[in-house]
C-alpha cells in the first residue's frame, strides 16, 4: 500500500496547479476538516512508515492551504520536522537504537536543514515541484520493488 500511497501524493503534486485554478474561480479554498484529519492521518502514517510522507504532507497542504509552493514546503518541513522530534523521543526512551548510527544521520539532518532552504528559496517553484514529484515517484517504484528495503 505505501508505494501507491507516495505515488498518489507525487501525482497530486503535479496535478495541483490546475486544480486550484479551477478552485480558485469556484467554492473556497480552505477546508475546516480536510487539512486537521488529513494531518493527523498523514502524521500517523508518518510515524510508522515514513516513506514518502513529506511527498503527501506537501500535497495537502498545497490543496488546503497556501498554493505557493516555497510556503508549502516551509510549513510541510515544520510539521515533518516536529514530526521527527517526537518520533526521535519515542524511540529513544522505549525503543532499540543504533547509537553509532546517529552521529552520521544527525549531521546530515543539520546540513540538510540549512541547505534546503537556500536551494528552495532560489530555485523556479515549477522545476522544484517536479524534482519532487519524481524524486517520489522514484521512491513509489523502487518501494513497490524492493518493498523489504
């Protein structure tokens, strides 16, 4: 199910700039009930796959929220982000932790952190929502794939 999943959200992002041209000119954009439920589940799920969850998250909110799509991403890494933190926190007080593994992905979370705003910021949002779109429509295939990796 994750691989269609992330495939379905890669796909929303690329369909959304004409769904919300056609939103635009009808009923209003924002939802009292669609962004909340579609954040607790895409969390939920989050929280237990990952895979392809910042794909989904970005989606929604582009649909619920902010068409923009560098105000999008900064909101979806906050939500992902604080997402993290609590997972972070889970599994280190109840869970099996390979320490020597940390050191390595915490340092590349941070250069990540800093990074990706700067290429975000600069980059055309059509050329940045494409380079996401396929990068999880690649992740969708090598998932349906290799689904034990």
């Amino acid at each position: 199910m994750v691989p269609f999943l992330v495939l379905a959200g890669s796909l929303a992002l690329l369909v959304e700039p004409s769904l919300s041209a056609r939103r635009q000119r009808g009923p209003e954009r924002h939802t009292r009930l669609g962004l909340p439920i579609g954040i607790f589940g895409l969390s939920a799920y989050g929280g237990y796959f990952g895979a392809g969850s910042g794909v989904m998250i970005l989606a929604l909110l582009l649909f619920t929220t902010d068409s923009e799509l560098p105000k999008a991403n900064a909101l979806k890494n906050m939500l992902v982000g604080a997402g993290v933190v609590v997972s972070v926190i889970a599994l280190a007080a109840f869970g099996s932790v390979d320490w020597a593994a940390v050191a390595p992905l915490s340092v590349g979370m941070f250069v990540g952190s800093i990074l990706r705003p700067r290429v975000t910021r600069r980059m055309p949002a059509a050329v940045l929502r494409w380079l996401i779109a396929l990068t999880g429509i690649a992740l969708a295939i090598q998932l349906w794939l290799n689904p034990g990796s």
